[in-house]
C-alpha cells in the first residue's frame, strides 16, 4: 500500500509503517493545489488539523482506501462522503486526551489568577502586587459541555482540586465518578467556569450564542480548546466587554489563523494557536496510533 504523510507525524512511525512493508511518502509540506496532483497516486493518507479533505479533493482520487488523521475529530475530513465512496476513514481519539485536558486545567488556573496579566506586569517592569486578586478553584463549579475522552480527563484533574462538576452531553453514556449530568440550562446557570470538549457539527456550531451567555452567572469564565464556532465569537465579544464574562481561554477559532484578531487581543483573553495537543508525549501516541492503524489496514484491508 502507498501512503502520503501530509501533516508533521514522528519519524519512528513512519518508520514502523515502511519496516511492515507500505510505501511511505513524507510531503509534510505540501499544498492544497500540490495534493490535487499528487493524491490519486496514493492508496492511504495520514493528515491532521493542517491538510483539509473536502469533497472535491476525494473526487479526484479513485484509488483512495483509507484516509487516517491524527486527532481526535475527523471535522477537518469530509467523512460521511469519503466511506460512501467506500473510503475508510479513522482518527485517533485517545492519544491526545490528556494533553488536552492538561491544557485547559492549566488555563483555567491562568484565570482564576490572572497570571498572564501579571506576567505581563513584571515583563514591563511595574510591581502591582495589589491589582491581583484572584480566586481558588476549589469549591468552584466546573460545567464541562462534552464529557468524551478530552472532557472526563478534565473532569478527573478538576475532581482532585475540589472543584464540583456537571456535565452535559446528548448521549446517554457512562460518566466518571463524581460528575453530575444536567440539562445546558443547568449548566449555564450553575457554573463558575465552562470548558468545552465536544466535536464541531452542524448541531454543535455556535451553540453558545447570545441566548446562552444570557443564562451564565455574570463574571463567569469561559475556556475553549474543542473547535472554533462552537462559541459564536461575536458573542463572546459582546460578552467580555460586557462584564458577563470575566475572562475567556482559547485555543481554538472560527478561522485558523483568525481574520479577524480583535477576539484574541481583548485583555480579559488567553489565546493559544491551537496548541492543545502539541506536547511531545502526544505527538508520540498519535504517531503510534497512525502507524498501528494504517498496518492493520494494510494487512487486513478494513
């Protein structure tokens, strides 16, 4: 089998993958109008956020069998087109739940202590020891809006700092000890911050819009490291200027990169280029995850 590698993926993997006999191509660079040529060359693909797998591009590429991305949603992908053209399609939803989850702990305590703010205090060279004030955590209510692999992480690292925590999901499946189920109202109504972990669709996009911050505690706070246009941005613009929302983490936004910054530049605003799974113990299972996947396919052709 003949495998294109469109997106950065750890060269001991890819290395599996030759060593158990597929033909592996590294074009990590390559560009949207480049894989319009290249691609129906090719019998796999491994992608992540960056290479983009529209209906057109699949059109164009009869030989296609199995597209793999490294992560954990498959938004970037047309999916439901590609497995009618009878293209298996598979992600690689665990490997970079904890590094996510880490992620969104660490930026919830940047919040509640306005730790970039003051960072950015010394950096200039000014001593305002008595401009903040922040708040623990612990004894706060945490609302998780998705409680998969990403958020129950979340939700075990919040439960080990005293944090109380409900959750809302749409399907009825196992939750991890110590969360709550509630409706979204309950939850708007009852947290002190909101962390998102649910894929983009089109039931999920702009999900928190102006009606819902109407419904959130006034100085709540607000972290997002799921996918840009859950959260309508306009919204959560009028938000933070407001005061209905004290401050707001994100990694993630309508557009990559942003067209329009005025969202990350606010000051109450923590904003990451879409970093969440981007540390090198994630990078390491996501690479493991790919290679295991693409062989078994190889060998057993589903």
């Amino acid at each position: 089998m003949k495998v294109i590698i469109c997106d950065k993926t750890e060269n001991e993997y890819i290395e599996q993958m030759r060593a158990a006999g597929l033909t592996v191509d590294v074009r990590d660079d390559i560009t949207p109008d480049e894989l319009k040529v290249e691609l129906p060359n090719y019998d796999g693909m491994v992608v992540r956020s960056r290479t983009k797998v529209r209906k057109d591009l699949i059109d164009l590429c009869p030989n296609l069998k199995v597209i793999v991305r490294g992560g954990a949603g498959l938004d970037t992908i047309d999916h439901a087109y590609a497995k009618e053209k009878g293209i298996a399609v598979m992600n690689t939803p665990l490997a970079n739940s904890k590094s996510v989850a880490e992620l969104a702990i660490g930026y919830m305590l940047m919040l509640a202590r306005s730790l970039y703010a003051a960072s950015a205090t010394m950096k200039a060279e000014k001593w305002e020891k008595k401009s903040f004030n922040g708040d623990e955590i612990g004894g706060k209510t945490l609302g998780l809006i998705g409680i998969g692999n990403i958020g129950s992480e979340v939700a075990k690292r919040a439960i080990a700092m005293e944090m109380n925590v409900v959750a809302y999901r749409k399907s009825a499946k196992e939750t991890p000890a110590g969360v709550k189920l509630v409706s979204l109202d309950e939850l708007l109504a009852q947290a002190d911050y909101i962390s998102l972990h649910l894929p983009k669709t089109e039931s999920s996009a702009n999900m928190i819009d102006r009606e819902q911050f109407a419904k959130m505690k006034d100085g709540m706070r607000i972290v997002n490291c799921a996918r840009g246009g859950i959260v309508n941005e306009e919204a959560l613009y009028e938000a933070l200027t407001n005061g209905k929302v004290a401050g707001a983490a994100l990694d993630v936004f309508d557009s990559e990169p942003p067209t329009d910054w005025k969202l990350a530049k606010l000051d109450n605003v923590i904003a990451s280029p879409h970093i969440g799974a981007a540390t090198r113990e994630a990078q390491a299972r996501v690479g493991a995850e790919v290679a295991e996947k693409l062989i078994a396919f190889a060998k057993g052709g589903n």
